[in-house]
C-alpha cells in the first residue's frame, strides 16, 4: 500500500514536471497588424484607387440629387398650373427618381465595400501568410495581434514586426 502510494506520488510528480516543461516551450511573440498593413507594399496605391472610385461614385450620387432637386423646384414652382394628369405625370416621375437614387446609393455603398475587398485582400492575405511563416520558423507557440484590442497585458513574449517585415522585405 505504501509502494502504491508512492508510485502515484512519482507519477504526478512526473506528469506536473511534463506539463510544466510543455508549458516552458511555447514560445509567445506579438504583433500590431494595423501598423504591418500601413507599410505593406501596394497598399497605398490600393487605397488611391478606391478612394478615386468612391469619388466617382460620389459625384454620381450628387448629380442624381441635383437633377431631383432641380426637377422637385420647378415641379414646385408650376403645380398650380398643372392640370391634374400633367401633376401625377411629374410626380410619379420625382419618386421614381428618388427611389433610383436610393438604389443608386444602396448599390454605391455595396460597390464600394466589394472593390475594397478586392484590392486589399490580397495585401492582409500576404501579410498573413508571412506571419504564419515567420511563426512556423521561428517556433512561435502563440502570435497576438495587438491592434486588436484583445490582448491586455503580456511579459515578454517577442514582437515579431522586424521578423515579419524581413520576410515581406520591407
């Protein structure tokens, strides 16, 4: 009986210096992505070209308005004079005008999100990816993102920026 109880004794021994020896390995680094993705290559030319696409869009929209205003005064201005078939005429054009409008808007902000996607996935996933690599070849156990807001406290661990900014060559 005393035999077991010592061989149970030696054997959580064992076990807690095996889990501590894992526990020593891992190896933790840290990195801000937000501040990766601003001195990402191609990434500022990606965002020259979408903003001069919402602009375009912009000036789009503000034309659309602009006839609907124009079109709403005189409307404004000539009602009286209108006869009644004449008044709906006009006004069913103004409301379809505003509903294009609306579309136009909807579809605007759609488009805008879609081409943001496509020119900047391609930037966070090479970003990505030399993360992983740096990560695999360096050991790293555990990478966090510091931009994120989500890791408040740590001591030590490796900022891996000069690591990863190596790889992309930048």
């Amino acid at each position: 009986m005393k035999n077991l109880r010592n061989v149970a004794l030696m054997m959580l021994v064992l076990l807690g210096t095996a889990s501590f020896s894992a526990q020593a390995q891992a190896k933790f680094g840290h990195i801000n992505t937000n501040e990766l993705l601003r001195m990402m290559p191609g990434r500022e030319e990606a965002t020259v070209q979408l903003e001069r696409y919402a602009q375009d869009l912009e000036e789009t929209f503000v034309a659309m308005q602009q006839e609907f205003q124009s079109k709403y005064q005189d409307y404004l201005e000539k009602q009286e004079t209108f006869s009644t078939l004449v008044r709906q005429s006009r006004e069913r054009e103004l409301q379809s005008l505003q509903e294009r409008i609306m579309e136009f808007q909807e579809s605007a902000q759609q488009d805008i999100m879609e081409q943001e996607s496509r020119l900047l996935n391609p930037i966070i996933e090479k970003a990505r990816n030399a993360i992983e690599k740096v990560g695999r070849e360096n050991g790293f156990t555990y990478i966090f993102d510091t931009s994120g807001g989500s890791l408040l406290f740590w001591e030590g661990g490796e900022n891996i920026m000069p690591l990863v900014r190596a790889e992309l060559g930048i």
